[in-house]
C-alpha cells in the first residue's frame, strides 16, 4: 500500500504542503502558530551563531602565518569550514570566559537560547518549548526572545571591538613608526 503523501511528492507538491504533510505525520496537535513560534526561535540560535563564527574566524585569521607557497584563501576557507563545523558549545566555550566578564546577562543568555534551540531540534520539547521559564507560545515570549538575540549579537560585536582594540592601536603605531622612519621590532 503506497503512502497518500509519497503520490502527492510525485505530482510536485509546493513546500508549504510539503511542511503541513510532514507536521501532520509528526506532530498533528502542531497549528502553524507552532511552526512560526519553532522557526523564529531557531533563527534567533542561527543569528547569534553565525555572528560567533565570523568572530572566531576574523580573530583566527589574521594571525595565520602564510608564504608565498602556501595558498592562503584555500587555508582560510578551511579555516572557516572547521569552525563552521563545530558544534556550538564548543566554538561558544572559546568565547564564553571573556565574554562572560565583560557582558555576563548576555553570556548567560545565549546559553538559555542554545537550551532551547537544543529542546526544539532534538524533539524533547516542540509545543512545550520554554525561553527563560514560560513557553514560547505565551504571549510576548517570542518578541522577548527575539530582542534577547539582539541584545546578545550587540554585545558580540562590542566583545569583537575589543578583540581588535589592541591589534589596532598596535596597526596606529606601526604605522606612525614607519612614518618616523622607526622599525617596530
């Protein structure tokens, strides 16, 4: 007996039947309320993640040593492909101790967010989903947790200011010592 959806797959179905077909088999207590409320919490994890990446990667790359021989965007790619592929409490543990002293509420929030995006993908808790302790399906809740990711990926930027703070003041007097026609080093 064939499936009523494998038919439906061949004649092309549009994404939005494909999604509602899938939800109805996996979870069919699931309104599209659900889904929004899902989806916005995942990209909030998506938004702080990506900013974590660019920051791990612009702080590793520019003190990657490389000569003539070496291929250096094919090294820099590679670079950003690991830490692509990390896992999240990985590459967010490399931060995590500085970041923490510095903006300690948002430190702890991007935890709280990766709890929940963990409970959503993980399917231990999708209607029942909770950002700091009421459900996402709660009034103000998603609004909430949107503006905490926000709030967070300020901060990450502020925190990558001051990874690049003394770079640049060291850049500002290479460059005035050059002028004065003074080696650094």
């Amino acid at each position: 007996m064939k499936n009523k959806y494998s038919e439906e797959l061949k004649k092309g179905l549009s994404k939005k039947q494909i999604a509602k077909g899938l939800r109805q088999i996996l979870y069919p207590d699931m309104d599209d309320a659900d889904v929004e409320n899902i989806s916005i919490c995942l990209l909030c994890h998506l938004l702080i993640e990506n900013r974590i990446n660019g920051i791990l990667y612009r702080w590793l790359k520019y003190d990657l040593p490389f000569s003539d021989k070496m291929n250096e965007k094919k090294i820099k790619d590679e670079l950003l492909g690991k830490i692509i592929n990390m896992n999240f409490a990985t590459k967010y543990s490399i931060i995590y101790p500085s970041f923490s002293a510095w903006f300690k509420k948002d430190s702890e929030t991007v935890w709280k967010i990766n709890d929940l995006r963990n409970d959503i993908f993980h399917g231990r808790a999708l209607k029942d989903a909770k950002f700091e302790k009421k459900s996402i399906n709660a009034k103000g809740i998603i609004s909430k947790l949107f503006i905490s990711a926000q709030e967070v990926v300020m901060r990450l930027d502020k925190f990558e200011g001051l990874l690049d703070d003394r770079r640049a003041i060291c850049e500002k007097w290479e460059r005035r010592l050059k002028k004065l026609g003074q080696p650094l080093l």
